[in-house]
C-alpha cells in the first residue's frame, strides 16, 4: 500500500522585544537566574498584566508579509495547565480570536515550481520559564517566563520532511527579514512542534496524529519526522495501528535518533480555555493598523529582484537571498562595480567553503564585504589570476591586510608584459623543436603542452589568456 504523509508544524518564534510580553521585565538571554523577574511574570497575587504594544506590531507585520488576515480585535485567553516553570499555572494565550488568521507562503520545489502551504494563524502569547535539571536535583529558571512568543500553525499542507524543512526555511528567513525575530534556533528563539500522521494514497480522512515537540535544528526535525513517519508505516502494515499509534506528544532522542512518548496529547477543552479577566480585548485603532503595514522586502521578493536586476541564475538568487545577511554581502560587493556573477561565485563558493571550515557565519567572516569585492576586482583587472585570488583569500582568511598587500607579500602579481611572456614562448619552443613539428603536423592537443610549460616557466603568473593568444599566434 502507498502512504500519504500528512504534516502540520506549530513554529514558536521569540520576538525581539526589549521587554516581557506583560510586564517591564527585560528579556536579555542568559542572565543570572531568576534575575529578569518581577511580581507580573512571578505570578504574585495583585499583580496586573499589561500588553506590550511593541509585540503586537511585530506580530502584525508577521502577519502582512504572509498576506494574511490581521484582526483588528482579538483577544487574550488563559490556558490552564501545571508544571514547575509555568508560574501562574496558566499561560496567556490567544484561542478563539488571535491576532493574525489564514495566510500562506510558497516553497520551492526542485523542479522549479512552486508549492503554496496555508499558514492557519500566528498568534500572541508567552512562554514559560526553563526548567534545570542536574542530576536528581530539578532547578527553576523563570527569566524566560513571559517573553513574546507569536505561535506560528500551519495547515496540514505539508506531504514530506523534505516540504517541513523548506518550510521552516522560508518562514525563518521571513522572520529574519522582517527583524522581529533573531530566530536563533541553538538559543531556542526559533523552535518546532511537528504533528505527524499518515494516510493511504488517495484517502481524504485525518488519522491519528502525534505531536513531537521542541525541534530545534532543521536536521532533527527531518531525522525525526522521517523516524515517526516510518513508525506509523510499519505499524499499519503490521495491523498494529490503532494499539501503536495514538495520539500523544514525542520527544526526539538525537543520540539515538528515534522518538519515544513523552505524554499523552492534550486536546483544547483539557486547557480549560477562558478569556483573561485581568486583560480587556485587543483593539487595533486604524492609525497603528496602517503604520504596521510598512514593512521590508521579503526573500522572495529580493530573489526576483536579484535576477531581474543583476542577471543571476534563479538558483543563486535563492541561496542569496535566502539569508539576509549574505544577500546585504552581495549588494556591497555589486556596489564596488564588480561582475555580479563574479561576486555570486566568490562568495557563495569560494568564502563560503572557507567559512565552512573555520565553523564561521557571513556575519563573523574575518573578510568583509569590500576586501572580497577589492579581490574579485583584481581578478577582473588582470593584476592576479583566479586560481592566484585562492591563495589570496586564503592569507586574507588568516590575516588582516589590505589585498593589494596580500598579493603583493604573496609575490602573486600577474604578468601581462607582452614583450616578457613572448620571449618565455620563444624559449619554450625554441626548447621543444620536435612537438612544435607535431603540432604543426595536426596533433593539437599538444597545445596544452605548451600553455602548461609557459605557465611554469612564469611560476603560474602569466595572464592565461594572453599566453594562448601569443602562443597560437606563434604556432601558426
């Protein structure tokens, strides 16, 4: 039987707000424990939640850029629930009216169409404290209880684990576009919740799913959706189904790469929903609705842009823009007047393999936007080769000099004197009499011989392209 993957994922992104979603408390990440506390995310009776206004105009333009529907009243929930780092012993949510409702964004397929997934809604709440376990001892930290989350769900629109992590892509670079997220995944900013099911080919119903929560690397997610997905796989086609599979959450053992159950799946009515008494309805004035809507070109609106503007294949237009800070890389390079397809290749391949090495990012690569640029300039201006610039940048990766002083200390200056190339050609045929009759009598494929040997005459420094020049004209 042929299966159908079925896949939701629940994205909780931690929005970059100075202060908590209901209190004044700073958000800065690791502090002293319990530092960043007061009565508001302590939970201390009489103390008043009030809503961050800042949080709200980030989950907006969330909303805007995935053209989705922003409602102008909505309204905040308690969900009830108890565990050590939940204060209140509910959390402060949004469930029958969030903020931002039915929207979408486009994947890319490898074939080069596009799939559309429906985002369900994004909505407005905070999270809970982090609980610390050392040995058998349990510690709670509540620095992070109350910081803004915007809970992203998806439709079940997504058919593989392949889909979900090109999903999440998109929806991390939007985030990132858009600067109300770091979406730092290590640091728990960008975290994934996928519900998993499956279904035979061509049958429409909803099976059971399972939850496997706080995902935090787009290769555990895949690891860990292709392991459920297979589970349930195998316990279908052993007829074992509805005693293996029910519905419940899963934590993903990256160690053994396999899922085990951690709890039995709430549904809604089990968190007592029921608007906040200490909070009054969100409500929108038109004057805010409107100034959020101003909001920065998206992925895929700089991918197109970069191919229409700079000429690029739509494959390095995407990798480009998919990360805005490489794609603010390019644009300064472009600027300087290079080749833009120079600069694609220098720094999506050269820089990057050596960043890749070192464990680096583009934001912490010791050669900057306009030393790349300077280089690839010197390449484009004959004053070194391309296979000389890769020793270049190799120093440059190493030490902080300016180009011309790398080239100059590495002795990899290009020579394109005529007159000096012309008299190596001389002496190189004049030593080799009798493959210059050979080429002459048709064996051209000693041309090569003869390119190789003036480039190691000129201890790799002569122009390429002026040494086939002079050498065809000289053998002919």
């Amino acid at each position: 039987m042929e299966f159908e993957v079925v896949i939701g994922l629940e994205v909780h992104v931690q929005l970059n707000t100075k202060t908590k979603m209901f209190c004044s408390c700073p958000t800065s990440f690791a502090q002293r424990q319990n530092k960043n506390t007061c009565p508001v995310c302590l939970a201390l009776p009489g103390a008043l939640p009030v809503i961050n206004e800042e949080a709200v105009k980030k989950a907006m333009m969330f909303g805007w850029a995935i053209d989705a529907t922003i409602n102008k009243k909505s309204i905040f929930n308690r969900k009830n629930y108890f565990y050590p780092d939940l204060p209140k012993g509910y959390q402060i949510s949004q469930f029958e009216i969030p903020i931002v409702e039915r929207g979408y964004l486009f994947i890319d397929k490898e074939d080069g169409s596009k799939r559309k997934i429906g985002i369900t809604r994004a909505h407005l709440e905070e999270d809970a404290g982090k609980n610390i376990h050392e040995g058998e001892i349990s510690k709670v930290d509540l620095n992070r209880a109350g910081t803004p989350l915007l809970e992203i769900v998806s439709d079940p629109d997504i058919r593989s684990s392949e889909e979900a992590v090109q999903y999440l892509k998109k929806l991390h670079a939007i985030v990132r576009y858009l600067d109300i997220s770091d979406a730092n995944m290590q640091e728990g900013s960008f975290r994934c919740d996928a519900n998993v099911s499956i279904r035979p080919k061509g049958d429409e119903k909803l099976y059971t799913r399972v939850e496997i929560k706080n995902l935090n690397s787009f290769r555990f997610i895949q690891r860990a959706i292709d392991y459920e997905v297979q589970r349930h796989i195998e316990a279908w086609e052993d007829g074992v189904y509805d005693e293996e599979v029910v519905q419940e959450t899963r934590l993903f053992d990256t160690n053994k790469g396999v899922t085990r159950s951690m709890r039995g799946k709430e549904e809604s009515a089990d968190y007592r929903y029921f608007p906040d008494p200490d909070l009054l309805p969100l409500v929108i004035p038109e004057e805010f609705f409107e100034k959020t809507k101003n909001i920065p070109e998206l992925p895929d609106q700089k991918r197109d842009r970069f191919i229409q503007e700079y000429g690029i294949k739509p494959y390095d237009a995407a990798l480009l823009a998919e990360s805005k800070e490489r794609a603010h890389f390019f644009e300064e390079m472009v600027a300087t007047g290079i080749e833009p397809k120079n600069a694609v290749t220098w720094l999506t391949v050269e820089l990057a393999a050596r960043l890749n090495e070192k464990g680096l990012d583009i934001t912490s690569s010791p050669v900057d936007s306009q030393k790349l640029a300077k280089l690839v300039q010197r390449i484009e201006d004959k004053t070194i080769s391309g296979k000389a610039a890769k020793d270049v940048l190799d120093y440059l990766m190493e030490e902080s000099v300016d180009v011309d002083e790398a080239i100059e200390k590495l002795g990899l200056k290009q020579i394109t004197d005529t007159g000096a190339i012309e008299t190596m050609i001389d002496e190189i045929l004049a030593k080799n009499e009798e493959k210059v009759a050979e080429y002459k009598a048709g064996k051209e494929k000693l041309f090569g011989f003869f390119v190789g040997q003036v480039m190691k005459a000129s201890k790799g420094k002569a122009d390429p392209k002026l040494v086939n020049e002079l050498l065809r004209k000289k053998l002919s």
